[in-house]
C-alpha cells in the first residue's frame, strides 16, 4: 500500500514582463500569486519589469541567488515582438531546460486558440537549483500553464512523479 505524502509548500516569486501592466492592472500576475497561495505554496515576492531584457534577467537572477526561493513563474515577453525578451533573458541562466514544458503547454493551449499557440515562446528549465517557468502575458495563458501542468508538477503529493520532490538533488554534480 502506498504512503500517503503531506504536501510541501514551496517559496514561489512571480516576475511580470511588460511595459504596460502595473500593480493594478497586472491581472495575469496576480492570478498566479492568487493561484500558488491557493495550493498553499507561498509567496517569496512579486515584481514588474519593463519588457527588457536585462531588466527581466537582473531580476531573476536575485532570485536564481537566494536559496529561499524554490520556484520563479514570469508572465508576460514570451511573443515574437521586438519587446518580448523573456526567453532570451531566462535561457542563458538554465543550467538545464525542461522542454516538455513548452511542448505540453503549446499542446494544451491549441485546444483553447488553435494555431496562434506557435507565437508562444513559453519555456521552463533549472538555474542554480530553482524552477523558472516563462508563460505568456495572457491571463488565460497563465491559468492553463498553472492549471493543466505547474501546479501538479509543483505537488509533492503527485504520482507518479513531481518536480516538487526533485528540489534536494537540483544541485548534485
């Protein structure tokens, strides 16, 4: 018989990516703090940059530092525009890439906006021992990436496997 596991909530920062979205209208992140502190993850901290790309990547990278934080969902950048930097900002820091992410979200947001989902750049991967996960600006397209793939992933209770339980060995060598 199988144990039964306690859930483990984890430290969670949310990076939105934009030049127009500020603390009141920034509805795509505060979806994602409303839906991580739901699941009973918690909060590290919230912050809004400008669409740039070392404005994103100074940010995550303070993150990425302090041993505190286990997770960092950004929102917003992922398009094909001049201004969405937030792959270019994020995949020079992963020490790895977790390409199912991109691939299942693409998936699951063609059922939702058919073949506009291939503008997505939507990505994850590892840096220095944190998960960062790039989703869209859309408020939409953060609720499927939460829903339908982070959320479950980042449940330590999920069988068969999980991310969440992968945290202690992100920094073997």
């Amino acid at each position: 018989m199988a144990v039964e596991r306690s859930f483990i909530p984890l430290r969670i920062a949310v990076l939105t990516a934009s030049d127009s979205r500020n603390e009141d209208n920034d509805t795509s992140g505060k979806l994602l703090v409303q839906r991580l502190t739901d699941a009973g993850h918690l909060l590290h901290d919230k912050r809004i940059v400008r669409d740039d790309v070392y404005l994103i990547r100074a940010a995550l990278s303070v993150w990425i530092a302090d041993p505190d934080c286990s997770v960092i969902l950004t929102t917003g950048g992922t398009g094909v525009t001049g201004r969405d930097g937030t792959p270019e900002a994020a995949q020079v820091l992963f020490d790895k890439t977790i390409d199912g992410f991109g691939e299942m979200f693409r998936v699951l947001s063609y059922a939702q906006i058919k073949t506009s989902t291939l503008q997505s750049r939507a990505l994850a991967g590892v840096a220095n021992g944190t998960y960062i996960f790039c989703l869209p600006g859309s408020t939409g397209a953060c609720a499927t990436g939460w829903d339908e793939l982070i959320s479950a992933q980042l449940d330590y209770r999920t069988r068969p496997c999980n991310l969440a339980e992968l945290i202690p060995r992100l920094l073997e060598r």
